[in-house]
C-alpha cells in the first residue's frame, strides 16, 4: 500500500518565512517521501536521494546559523519541520533529527576556524552527519566508554567500538567521544571524524523490528588517525559538550515521536469514518470515539509539552528538565496511540496493507533512543529532588 501524506496540522508559526518552509516541507513530503515510505521501509532502503534534497532545500541546518549555511530558524520552528518529517516517514525525521545532533558539537564548541572549515558542507553541502557516543557496553552510563584516543604528536589514534549508530557506514562524518584522560566523565574528548577515514569501518547493520531503512551499525575504530585539529572543544570537555547535544536532541525525538502519533491517528480517523460495521460508521460507536478522543489529546498534550522546551531553548533559558519530560511523555504517548490505531482497523491493523503496524514497530524506538524513558525519569528527579545519595 503507497502511504498518503499526512493530513496538514494547524501550526502556530512565527514569521512568514516559517510559514513558507513548512509548506516547502509538505510539497516535499507529499512528492517525494510519503509516496515511497511503505515500499521502501519494507525493502530496507536508505533514501540518501531525500536527504540529498533537502540538504539542497536548506532543511539540513535550520537551526543553525546562516553565517554557515544554516537556516537560521528557532527551534519551535525546526521542531515542527521535524514532526512534519518524521509523520511522513521517521527514518527521515529521526535521520535529520540525528544529523543536527551530529552538528552540535563543532557550531556550539568548535573554534571559528574549525566552523569556517567544516560546517558550510555539513550544514548545506550534501554531506550527512551521524553521532557516536554509545558502546556495546556503555548505553546508559554514557561516562563508562572505553574508546580511546591517543596523542601521537599532531594527530590523535582513535581506538573501539561504538554501538547503535544510526548513519553508521553511510554517514560522510561522525562526532565521536573518545577517552582521553581520566577514568569518568572528565576524562571525554569529542573528535570530528571523516567518514571515509583510514581504519574506520561499520560493521553489518542491525536487523530491526521497525526503521528497516535506517542503517544502525557499530562502528569499528582500528588505528583511525585524526589531526589535533580536528578535536573539538578542550581535552576532557567532550562528555559535557554529549549532555548539551542531548539536551537539544530529546526535543528532536519528542517532535518525531508527535509526528509519528499523528500520523497514527489520521490513519485511524480515516478508517474509522469510512468502515460501516451493523449499518453506520464504525466511528459511531461511543467506545471508539473516546478512543479517538484520547488519541488526540495525548498528541496535543505532547506537542504543547515539546514546543514550550524549545522556546525555553530559543529563550536562552535553562530547558533540560522539560527536554527530558517531552522525550519522556511524547514517545510513551506515541506508543499508546499507535497501539490503538492498530486496535481501531482490527485485523487490517496488524497486516503490511496499512501503515498502523509500521506506525507501531516505529514508535518503539523512540523510548528508547537519546536515553531510554527510564533515564529521562532519573533526569527529572535530579532536577526536582537533587542527585541521588550514595
């Protein structure tokens, strides 16, 4: 079944210009995603052409500075942009949620020749980004990562593995957190790494239960030689810059988390009006209506919940506790309504002809990426009761 472009939500957009970029997405959507997402995610294919389009269409960089060939957007209005996507087809939302993360680093920590150097191509010029901060034995306790970084004279000597990488073995660079010092926290250096670089090699991606077109892949480190260069931000600072890109990329898994939900309920809307069971609608029946109902409610809730942290985040205003409670509330909602989208088509729910069962292997996922629901509560607690005694 070739899956239609989401239904348009009504946003409260800033300027005429966010207005313009998010009907640009939608036509984008409605051409060039939404009419493949079906075929292609059960196929497994990666579609580097999209990301090449709207890297083209200046969708790549929008929140970051025009100076380098950002977007210059907020992040209420990338955030948006970002649920468009991902409603469409979450390999592409969480992709170019994953690509800004990757960014991070080197627009808020680089130096102004490292920028000048870099960011252009990666912010506009084709190329796509991928993030590398976990290890097979380091998920959760980010601090404990055991790959290493050495000084040899001007350049550095990367060795591991990273884990559950998404881009890994397609993405032209990485930011990798590599040990530099100390066992800890204190001992992170994050580096800016070619994707083609001598020694590094991506293993065979994951087979998934959802995102089969999204290459996760762990990332082999044989010996791979960096310039000093190419280090980002101080020696021992890189597990403090990590916690800043998370920060930003939690609300960009809760806007795709939306996205996918919403995504979900026009599907069950749809469906709803149009199948007739005992001579009307199925959508007359008062206990599938409060099912719809609650759907929507939760997305609203999430989408409000997501939207205020970011404009604490364009603000200039602390937003940590509200990036953890949106990743937190919007990818559990985005479970339940999936799951009762699947429940309101019934047997049509669970088989490939419609999107719901993607819907609901996709939203998975996202409570686990970026720091699983478990971690966002830890995160939560600490701001409200401080940190855990020992």
């Amino acid at each position: 079944m070739t899956d239609r472009a989401p239904q348009p939500v009504e946003r409260r957009l800033p300027t005429e210009e966010s207005r313009q970029l998010v009907e640009l997405v939608r036509d984008i959507v409605s051409k060039e995603i939404a009419p493949r997402t079906a075929e292609e995610e059960e196929a497994g294919v990666f579609p580097r052409e999209v990301f090449s389009l709207l890297s083209e269409s200046g969708l790549l960089g929008l929140p970051y500075g025009s100076a380098h060939g950002g977007g210059d957007q907020p992040y209420e209005v990338y955030l948006q942009v970002l649920e468009e996507l991902a409603a469409a087809r979450l390999t592409v939302g969480l992709g170019v949620s994953v690509h800004s993360l990757a960014c991070h680093a080197l627009a808020g920590y680089g130096t102004d020749d490292q920028r000048a150097a870099h960011l252009p191509d990666m912010l506009s010029g084709g190329l796509l980004g991928a993030y590398c901060l976990s290890e097979p034995a380091s998920g959760s306790d980010a601090a404990s990562l055991r790959t290493k970084a050495v000084r040899d004279g001007d350049d550095w000597v990367i060795t591991g593995t990273k884990a559950w990488i998404t881009h890994g073995g397609v993405a032209d660079f990485y930011t990798v957190l590599a040990r530099t010092g100390v066992e800890g926290a204190r001992g992170i250096t994050a580096f800016l790494v070619p994707g083609d670089a001598e020694g590094l090699n991506a293993a065979i991606p994951e087979k998934k239960m959802g995102m089969k077109g999204s290459p996760t892949a762990q990332l082999h480190f044989d010996g791979v030689r960096v310039g000093d260069d190419r280090r980002i931000g101080e020696e021992g600072q890189g597990f403090a810059i990590a916690l800043s890109a998370l920060d930003s990329g939690r609300l960009g898994i809760a806007a795709c988390a939306v996205g996918v939900a919403q995504a979900a309920l026009d599907e069950a809307v749809r469906y709803a009006t149009d199948r007739r069971q005992f001579g009307r609608p199925i959508a007359d029946f008062q206990g599938l209506r409060f099912m719809l109902a609650d759907m929507a409610t939760q997305i609203e809730a999430g989408r409000a919940l997501y939207l205020e942290a970011a404009r604490l985040r364009d603000a200039g205003q602390p937003f940590s506790r509200q990036a953890a409670m949106a990743k937190l509330f919007c990818t559990d909602a985005a479970m339940r309504v999936t799951t009762d989208a699947v429940q309101v088509l019934g047997g049509y729910g669970y088989t490939l002809d419609f999107p719901a069962e993607r819907l609901m292997r996709e939203a998975k996922v996202l409570q686990i990426v970026e720091g699983t629901n478990q971690i966002q509560r830890m995160v939560i607690a600490r701001h409200l009761a401080g940190p855990e005694t020992r």
